[in-house]
C-alpha cells in the first residue's frame, strides 16, 4: 500500500543552488590571474521518500527514505552532488612562474539523494 | 576563514597563498588552452582534463617559467663575431614530487619576427653548463653542445625540446646549472647589405626573451576517467 509521506513544499527539497566563488573576496585575485570567480553551486534540501524515486538519487537512499518512512528515527537520506565539473585556473606562483592548473569537480552541476 | 584558507590551498596543492610583486604576461599558449577548456565547459563538451591536446601530451599542470639568467659581458669575446652570450636559468622547485614531467620547451624569443629593420644572419649556440658558474669567470665552462643552428632574419620564436635535460635537473636538482645561449652574427658577404652588427646585437640584447614551458602529469589527480554514476 501507498505510505502517505508528508507533502515536502518544493522549495525545501534537494535541489542545486547558485554560488558564486568572487576569488576577490577570499583576497585571492592577487595571484589568480582568470578566472576572476566561478560559479560553484552547491546541494541543499529535503530528501523524502517520494523524491529518491524521482530525482536521480542512489539505491541506497530510495530503502534509507523508505525506511525512514516507516521510522522516523531512521536518518533522512541527505542532498549531495550527482554530477560535477573541473575548472581550469591561471595563476602566479611566487617564483613568477605562470601555472595553468586543471582542478576537477569544482563545479556542482546536479544535485541528488544520496 | 584563515584555516578554511589553509586547506583550500592544500586542495589546490599550495602551501600558501602566492604574493607575486606583479604579474607577468600570460603567455599566448596558456591563454588559448585556459580559454578553449573555458569554452568546453560553458558548452558542456566533456574533456580530459589530463590531455593537453595543444601541446599532444598528457599532463594537467602547465608552468611557464621565466629565465633567472643574466648576459655575460666578457672582456675577450668567445669568438670575434660573439653578438650576444646570456646563462640561462630555469628554477624547477614548483614542480612537486609525484608529478611526471611530459614536455619541457625552451622558448627563445629574438624579437619581431618582421621584414622591417633587417639585421644579418645570425648562428645560435646552446651549451648544457656542467659546473657552477664562478663569479668573476666571464665565461661559464660550455658542456655539451646542445643545439647549433643559424638564424635568417627575421628571428621571431625559436622553440628546442629541453624534456630529457629538465627530467634531469628535476631528479637531479643540484645538476641544474642552466644552459649557456651564444649568437653570433654571420659574416654576410653576398647580401651586398652591410649590416652594423652592433645596432644587431643591441637590438638582440633588449628583445631576447627566454622562457620554458613545462607539463607535468599528476597521477594523484589523473586517474583513468572513471565512468560517473
């Protein structure tokens, strides 16, 4: 039978949300030549049983929110990156070499239970 | 945030945040690769971040370090038509332990490569230096002849594989003595043009420009591309 499973508003569950990384504000455009900041986004929001079979979340979180359906106590499943992306950066050492350096997953492209 | 920032830079394989006094001119190579994987993210091509298709080798850490060297003004010229000789030095320390070295190119830069203000031909000399360089000795002791070749004007960039010698000084650093550039000017009889070698080298002089750019494979943070979830 169906679990009636509280009705999440949409805006609190896991989904990506935007996050600029301005390097000016950590100080670091001293030394970071490109790029000035990125847009990093992050994962945030509710993991209910309804959505771990909807959003592309892991086996493991659909029987976590499905047990936690049953009992409360158990944890809710948590909102985490599905799918992330490097960035590329340009920067000064301080022997004035110039270092162009690949970093991956930097960037949060899609959000999920996990 | 002082601690969060320690461990970012842990992350980004620094031990501090860098202070450089000013910033050097990225070199156009580093720009188009920076701006070509710029333009692949925004479009959402996926790229191997461990192929530097630019350059045709492996690696995901590019440096482009600039000459510590400095011109050698010796009394008696190496030989008569000496134009110009410089020890060359490039400071390999950034590159860290587990990472492999997958190209190392010496640019020489000797100018505007343009048809304006023609100067003669010139012969371009590179020595490995094998010993310290002795303050007072004008001439660092030459080792092996590393590359000989002339040089039609206009010179523009010259560009020699320095992998094998880099991958030497980085195991070796204490072997690392630079490299001793000498150009001459050829004796250019049948131009008919009678070049002031002089005005040549002084213009050589001010425009030489010596760079190496170094790729290394970081095997830590270049594992075979995993298939995602």
């Amino acid at each position: 039978a169906a679990i009636p499973v509280p009705k999440a508003s949409c805006k609190n569950l896991c989904h990506r949300h935007q996050l600029f990384i301005n390097f000016r504000d950590l100080g670091w455009h001293k030394w970071i030549i490109a790029p000035k900041g990125f847009m990093a986004n992050y994962c945030h929001g509710d993991c209910p049983f309804s959505l771990t079979v909807s959003l592309n979340s892991s086996n493991y979180a659909f029987m976590q929110a499905l047990m936690q359906a049953v009992d409360p106590e158990t944890p809710q499943a948590v909102c985490i990156p599905s799918k992330l992306s490097p960035i590329s950066m340009l920067y000064q050492d301080n022997n004035d070499n110039v270092i162009l350096r690949h970093y991956e997953d930097m960037v949060v492209d899609e959000c999920g239970c996990g | 945030v002082q601690f969060q920032e320690y461990v970012f830079l842990q992350f980004l394989d620094l031990d501090k945040a860098p202070s450089p006094q000013k910033f050097q001119p990225v070199p156009y190579i580093l720009k188009k690769i920076f701006q070509d994987r710029e333009a692949a993210a925004t479009t959402g091509v996926s790229q191997d971040l461990c192929y530097v298709k630019e350059l045709g080798v492996r690696g995901n850490v590019l440096r482009f370090l600039p000459d510590q060297g400095f011109f050698l003004y010796p009394k008696k010229p190496f030989q008569a038509s000496s134009c110009l000789q410089k020890l060359l030095y490039f400071n390999l320390s950034a590159i860290k332990e587990r990472e492999q070295l997958t190209l190392a190119q010496l640019g020489l830069d000797l100018g505007p490569s343009s048809y304006y203000n023609l100067g003669p031909e010139l012969e371009l000399a590179l020595f490995l230096v094998q010993e310290p360089h002795v303050w007072g000795q004008f001439t660092p002791k030459p080792g092996k002849i590393f590359a000989l070749q002339s040089v039609p004007w206009p010179q523009g960039a010259l560009r020699f594989n320095l992998l094998d010698v880099a991958k030497d000084w980085n195991d070796n650093p204490q072997k690392n003595f630079g490299l001793f550039l000498e150009i001459l000017v050829k004796e250019d009889r049948d131009s008919g043009v009678n070049f002031q070698p002089e005005d040549a080298c002084t213009r050589l002089r001010r425009s030489l420009h010596a760079s190496l750019l170094v790729v290394t494979l970081n095997s830590d943070q270049c594992h075979p591309s995993r298939k995602r979830r």
